[in-house]
C-alpha cells in the first residue's frame, strides 16, 4: 500500500514533546516529514535527526526575509509533492498555508493553537486569522473552546473544523527514575525540608495569572515556613510585574526554571500544582491541565480551554475563580490538610484523562490525512 505523503510545517519551536510523539506514532500510513522555520539548530531537528525522520529546516539566519522563506518552502513542497500539508503555529501557517494554496496541494490542514489573543490583545491578527481559514482545507480545533471561537466569532466554515485534542504519550510521564528526579531536585534548589511545593508551570503573561498565585503562596509561608514555589517557563511580557511580586519573598523560597527538558521529572517535585488563567477563553487548551492528573499531583485550576470538558471542583481537581488570591490560598491549605481528598482527586482524575491519549489522537490525525 502507498503511504500518504504529509507535510508538518512548523515555526518558532525549539523543543515539543508533541512533535517527538508525532515521529514516534504517526508512521504506518503515513510517508512524514517536516519543514522546520526559524531555529536552525533546535532540539526538534536533532531529535528528527536521530529519529531518521526526514525534514528540512528554513532558518532565520539563512533565509532573512519572508518571503525568502515562502521562496524555499515552495521550493520545498515542489519537490516532495505531500498530498496533505498540516502546519503548526503562526509564521508556519502564513508561509505553509499561502504556498500549499500556490501549488494546490489537495488537502490543506492548520491547527489552531491560539484563542482568543487576537481579539484580546493583538487585533491586527485577525486578518491573518481569517486569511488562514480560507486558505485551510480543514481546520483542527484542539478543544471546544476553540472550536466556539472559529465559529463564532471567526466565523469559520464549520465544514473545515474538526475536534481533535491533544494527545499525550502516558508512558513519557510514568518511566521517571528516582535519579532524575533527585537530579532535578538540586538543580532547582529543593533541599530536603522543603514542604510543600507549589508548582507553575506558565509564562509570564498577563493572562496566565501567575500574579495571583505569587500573593497566595507569600501569605502560605506564614503556616509552612519551608513551603516552596517552583515558576517554570518563566519568562514573557510580564515579567517585570511579576519580578515585583516575587521581591517580596525571600530569594531562598521560590525558584524560577526559563525551561525545562526533562517535564516529566519536573511534576514529580511537585506536592501540588497551580493553573489559574484569568477568563474562560484565555486558553487554546491548556497541556498543564492534563500533565498533573497524569503524574498525580493534586492540582488547583480555573477553568479555562479544555478544563471546560472534563475538571469538576472536588471531584478531579479543586477549582477556583479567576483572579482570586484568597481562593487559591484557601485551596492549596484544604488540599495539604486532608490527604484522602488528594488521594481522591488524583485517583478520579487519572480516571477522567484517559482519553488523551497520544495512540487516540494518532488515530483522528490518520483519519483526517487519509480519508478522501
């Protein structure tokens, strides 16, 4: 049997387990390869590199101008003739869409990993938005909520839109050794007494609401002088605001992590974790919904992007409202004073996540690239 030829283009990635699990799983139909845009020497060319997974790579440094970068990606699409183009992100759908047009390759797919920013804080995206679903054969929505904003306020073709969630590799999460997590424990200043730790795991960004957490956590510390706050992808817009709520902790008692590789390890540090962005359309999906309930951890979440489909309050996490300190204190105190209601969440939310599975959402990308 032939295999379907498929083009994933994507941009601005350095690392993503996602696509990692992509080369992996995505193999017995489908002839893959990549074009990679902007790093030249990422983490996601060389895992390719060493997966044997044919891609390409249109650098920054090389192709300075866009439409250089259109220049080669036609180039690129002439000669491997994909019948399906899919891409990922932003400069990657301008580029990928407009030249999969170009050379009319049949089925033009992008997944639509933003919400609402384009509405929220950069308006002049919208064009590129609806340029984008007119030129996109199919459109994945990686979640209700974004599927309710393609279609009500894009107001995209519902035709194109097709619902497939992320997808996670369950085995990547549960394979940590006790050494690594050691390792990441020094590596992130943890020393024995620490208790408890308080993990986050998003960028500095106004809609993320990590500046509510930082005044939970400060007022936590009066009853749990060891307590620890761990800030991962910690950098964005944001920073200096949040730079200020953090002075006025003490430098001993939180740490803050630009970028983790090894996720994995990561959450098992973690006693409970916090996700808490500010409005119910802020996120596209929300990974740190599911990440946490995959390792375990009791978690405290506002319900946002996927949360909307599957958390419920004292049942598979505890859920707050959006920007309220005095909620996630309350939380993280009920959680470390009862350790049946942890055991309970974390049992009811394994539960409920099962269907995020990366071989689930391998299966709905085969179905997408090869039915006619």
């Amino acid at each position: 049997m032939n295999k379907a030829k498929v083009a994933y283009i994507v941009s601005d990635i350095d690392k993503a387990l996602a696509f990692e699990w992509i080369a992996d799983y995505l193999h017995s139909n489908i002839d893959l390869f990549f074009v990679i845009i902007g790093i030249e020497n990422s983490e996601l060319s060389k895992m390719l590199a060493n997966k044997s997974v044919r891609h390409y790579v249109v650098s920054d440094k090389k192709f300075t101008s866009n439409v250089n970068k259109w220049l080669e990606i036609i180039k690129i699409l002439w000669k491997e003739k994909p019948a399906v183009v899919h891409t990922h992100l932003w400069r990657a759908n301008i580029l990928g869409l407009t030249a999969a047009w170009l050379l009319r390759i049949p089925k033009r797919i992008y997944t639509r990993h933003h919400a609402t920013i384009h509405y929220r804080e950069y308006p002049s995206g919208l064009k590129w938005d609806k340029l984008c679903n007119r030129l996109a054969t199919h459109i994945v929505a990686i979640s209700h909520n974004v599927q309710e904003i393609l279609t009500t306020r894009d107001k995209a073709d519902c035709r194109k839109i097709v619902l497939i969630h992320h997808g996670f590799d369950f085995h990547y999460f549960n394979r940590v050794s006790t050494e690594r997590i050691y390792a990441l424990r020094a590596k992130t200043n943890l020393h024995e007494k620490s208790y408890p730790i308080v993990g986050v795991i998003s960028r500095y960004t106004e809609w993320k609401g990590v500046q509510y957490i930082i005044p939970a956590f400060q007022e936590l510390r009066r009853q749990y002088s060891q307590a620890h706050l761990v800030l991962a992808n910690a950098h964005g817009d944001y920073e200096r605001e949040i730079k200020k709520l953090l002075s006025n902790l003490p430098a001993d008692s939180y740490s803050q992590i630009r970028f983790e590789n090894d996720l994995a390890s990561l959450y098992r540090v973690f006693d409970i974790f916090v996700h808490v962005p500010t409005d119910p359309h802020a996120e596209a999906f929300g990974q740190t919904y599911i990440e946490p309930l995959i390792v375990g951890v009791p978690c405290i979440f506002t319900l946002s992007g996927v949360a909307h489909e599957f958390v419920q309050h004292a049942k598979n996490a505890l859920v707050v409202d959006f920007k309220n300190s005095e909620q996630i204190l309350a939380s993280i105190r009920t959680l470390l004073g009862s350790e049946t209601l942890r055991s309970n969440l974390v049992r009811q939310g394994q539960q409920d996540i099962s269907g995020f599975s990366v071989e689930e959402y391998v299966k709905k990308l085969e179905n997408l690239y090869l039915v006619k």
